[in-house]
C-alpha cells in the first residue's frame, strides 16, 4: 500500500518532500500540491448541523464511520453518525464538527492511505 501511495504522488510530479508528516496528537497533514495531485477536495460545513455530505466523505475504520477535517493544515478522523442518506447525499452529526470546519468530500480514501501509512511502524526499508 506504502508503494501504491507514493507512485501516486510521484507520478506526474518531482516532489522534493516527504508526502506527509504525523503530528504527537494523531493529526496528520499532507502537501497541498499531493492534495491537489490526489483529487482531494474540501468543503467548508455551514451551519449548527446536522451537515449533509457526499457518501465520498465518508470513511469507515473498523467499527467507526468518520470523515477527514481539516484545521489549520492539520487532518484529523473525527467519527460521525449517519442520520439519513439520499441518492449519495449524507446527512451527518457529529459533537467534534462546527460551522466553518472544512471537511474532505473526495479522494478520502487516499487520505486514509497517508493516514496508516503516517501512522505505520514498519520498516520503509526492505530487502526483496
């Protein structure tokens, strides 16, 4: 997965950084150039909410379903609960999420990817 994740990055690019960096608190961020490269799209949530969302924001890590916010260049998985969906439309709540929080509505799943791969205690290095 590590491998798939980088050459999306490097495919059309020359990227002379590391593709994302882990914070002590959990949040990560990524480069807004392999954001933009990747699809990654955010949308700013307007309201007290209850939000609606496209069933693209949504990610499921175990038994959890969340979705990616951003907050001063820091992503972070906030867990959400899914009231109602509606031909793709989303309608979620969450205590964690407030008016003007920019939320990922595409390519979540590459986030995810920079998440476990940030989040990863494996070697980088291997000898195959």
């Amino acid at each position: 997965m590590k491998i798939l994740f980088l050459l999306l990055i490097l495919a059309n690019n020359t990227f002379a950084g590391p593709a994302g960096t882990k914070g002590e608190d959990g949040n990560f961020k990524v480069s807004e150039k392999s954001l933009n490269h990747l699809g990654v799209k955010f949308q700013s949530l307007k309201g007290n909410g209850p939000w609606s969302v496209p069933h693209e924001a949504l990610v499921k890590i175990k038994l959890t379903t969340g979705i990616y916010r951003r907050f001063e260049g820091e992503i972070t998985y906030v867990i959400v609960s899914k009231i109602n969906e509606v031909n793709g439309i989303v309608t979620i709540k969450s205590e964690d999420l407030e008016s003007g929080d920019e939320v990922a509505v595409a390519g979540t799943k590459f986030l995810r990817m920079a998440e476990t791969d940030l989040n990863s205690e494996t070697v980088d290095n291997c000898a195959h």
